[in-house]
C-alpha cells in the first residue's frame, strides 16, 4: 500500500474510506500485458495450424478417392517389349502406410496388369520381380494362377528374379515361371505354411485379478483367442488346415520344378536355402541378378530388339509423400502389461500364411 499521487497514471484503485489508494507497479503491468500477448499469439498459431491440418486431411481424402475410383493404369509401349512387373513386400491384398495410403505391393493391380500384357499384342514376356518373405495363402496362390494363366494364353516366356528376398509365398509365385534367378546374396526356399504363434494371457490377466469370460456356439469357435488355452482338439484342427495348405504347395514345387513328391518333401521342410544352397537342390535355374534375367531370356528367345518396359505400382499423391516422413510412433510403455501389449501387436497379420516370418521384418 502507497499514499503517493497517482501522476504517473498506476494507481490501481480510488481511495477507501480510510484515504488509502492501492497501486501497482509499471513493471507488473508490463509483465501481465506480455503474458496476454503472449496466449493470443499461441491461440492464433493453434489456430492456423488446425486449419493447415483440416486443410491437407480433405485434400488427402480428395486424392485418395480420385485413386481408388479410378486407378492409374500403365501406357503399355506401342512397339515390341518384355515387361517387368515388381512384386515387392508381403502378398496381401492391400498393404497401406500409417495414413492409410496404398503402399508397397497392391493385389489386384497386379492381377489387372498381367490381364493387360496377356492381351497386348507388342508383349514379347513377362519378368517378375521378386522382393518378397510371402504372404497370404488366398493372394499368393490367386498370382501364382494368374502368372501360369498369362504363359497358358500367351505362349510367352515367364522369368522370376529374386533380390533379396523370394522366400515362401515369394516362391510360390515364382516356381510358375519358365526359369528363375536369384541374386546370389538372396534367401529363398521356406517351403512351409504358419498360423503364427498362438499366445495365451490368460496366466498374466490372472495375476493381476482380470478373468474373462468368452460366450460363443461350440466349444471351437473361439480356438485361438487371447485368453484360453488350445486344447488338444484344436491343435489337431489347426494341424489338419497347415497340412491341407503344405500339400498344395509342395505339390506345386513339385509340378513346376519337374522333382517327385518325395523329393520335394525332403527339401521343403520350412528351412531357408542361399542362392548356391537353392541351386543344388533344383529350386532354382540360375544365380544372377535382374539385368542377367533380362539378357538370357533376349538370349534364348531372340527378344534382342525389344524394349525392357518396367511396370511399378505408384502412389502418386504429394499429400501422401508429406505426411509419410511424420510417422508416429508408438508412445514408450514400461512393465509387463508393454511386453504383453507388444506381443499381441506384432502377431503376423495373415491367420494361415506361405511366409517366412524370419524375412518379413
């Protein structure tokens, strides 16, 4: 509290009834002035910054739809040409980034361009392009008939080259090709199937005084959930599907790659082979990479003047290209409920699988 005169314009209040003016300093009213500021200028920049992030999620919407209602469909060459389509990641049918946007390999796209070269009259022959730990029963079989469809109507050479992956559902696909290379660094083989790896909470949500209770038609319907274990039964059925799928593909090897069931069986074990250790066994034809796949078959099918013609599925959004740099990631977590939460996280995505689980990180 102040009695002097209130000439420099600070005096907070008239005088009380005792004569008593309160006043408060420059200084202070400075420090508040600046701290007003300081929230308007931060309210307006939250502001703006919403509007930007509205702006780009409607544009991104925009571009999105435009894609999926009408997907850009390669120009094919209008003169002779051997073409190349990439198969690259897992077989699935939609594979998408944390936005949302088509990434990676996309199925039917796939399937929709080798309808295109199967009748396009400059097509000369098919190379796939294999970069791949596999992926679904459904897809990886659905490209494997349609690759074998293409060499049935065409009469054309079909050639696999393998990078660094071609393993499980990437050799499945492949085995329907004439020849196959792998580059001499690739991993392959992983004949085999997998559900995956069942895990079971039960024991952990016990000790910390969590119980459920699952309500379902038949005591299988449920076989496989979180929080019961598999009974001896279920094993079985579970069994009865791998060996159904194991069958088909090792059956598939077989046909292709000219060896007996039994010989087949013997090498199919789910093990991975090098490209030297494949070569022995009769999995694959040559060790070379992509430009020695292109040569020989120009080579063996005097295919010399052709152009090479590259079909590589892309996404052509900016909106995607700038918001796929700002992945998020997981928040930290901490204790034993984190490493349960990791483990249900990074189940595999495909319930019955041709994938080499090792490759596919």
């Amino acid at each position: 509290m102040y009695n002097n005169d209130d000439d420099n314009g600070a005096v907070f209040s008239r005088p009380d009834d005792r004569g008593v003016r309160y006043y408060r300093s420059e200084n202070d009213g400075g420090v508040q002035e600046n701290k007003k500021k300081k929230n308007r200028s931060l309210r307006n920049s939250l502001i703006v910054l919403c509007c930007i992030i509205a702006a780009l999620a409607v544009l991104g919407a925009s571009c999105n739809s435009m894609l999926q209602t009408g997907e850009a469909q390669t120009k094919l060459p209008n003169k002779s040409y051997i073409a190349t389509i990439f198969v690259e990641g897992s077989i699935s049918r939609g594979n998408y980034d944390t936005w949302g946007s088509p990434a990676g390999y996309q199925h039917q796209w796939t399937l929709n361009e080798i309808d295109r070269l199967m009748y396009d009259y400059n097509n000369e022959g098919l190379i796939i392009f294999v970069d791949s730990p596999g992926g679904g029963i459904y897809e990886s079989d659905e490209l494997y008939l349609k690759i074998k469809e293409y060499r049935t109507v065409t009469g054309k050479p079909v050639y696999a080259s393998m990078a660094s992956r071609g393993a499980s559902g990437a050799y499945y696909i492949s085995a329907a090709a004439d020849k196959i290379f792998a580059n001499r660094n690739c991993l392959t083989g992983s004949i085999g199937v997998t559900l995956g790896t069942f895990i079971d909470v039960s024991g952990f949500l016990e000790n910390y005084g969590i119980r459920t209770t699952t309500i379902d038609s038949g005591s299988n319907k449920s076989m496989g959930n979180y929080f019961d274990p598999l009974s001896t039964e279920q094993v079985r059925i579970f069994q009865s599907i791998i060996d159904e799928a194991y069958g088909q593909f090792t059956e598939i090897v077989a046909e292709e790659r000219g060896l007996t069931i039994e010989e087949t069986r013997r090498i199919a074990d789910g093990r991975i082979y090098t490209a030297r250790q494949a070569l022995e066994v009769g999995l694959i034809d040559e060790i070379g990479n992509y430009p020695d796949a292109v040569f020989d078959m120009q080579w063996e099918y005097d295919l010399f003047g052709c152009e090479i013609f590259e079909i590589k599925y892309t996404y052509r959004s900016w909106v995607s290209n700038l918001l796929g740099s700002l992945n998020p990631a997981y928040p930290s977590m901490r204790g034993d409920a984190a490493v349960v939460l990791e483990l249900l996280r990074n189940r595999s995505p495909f319930p019955v699988s041709y994938l080499c689980e090792t490759l596919a990180n």
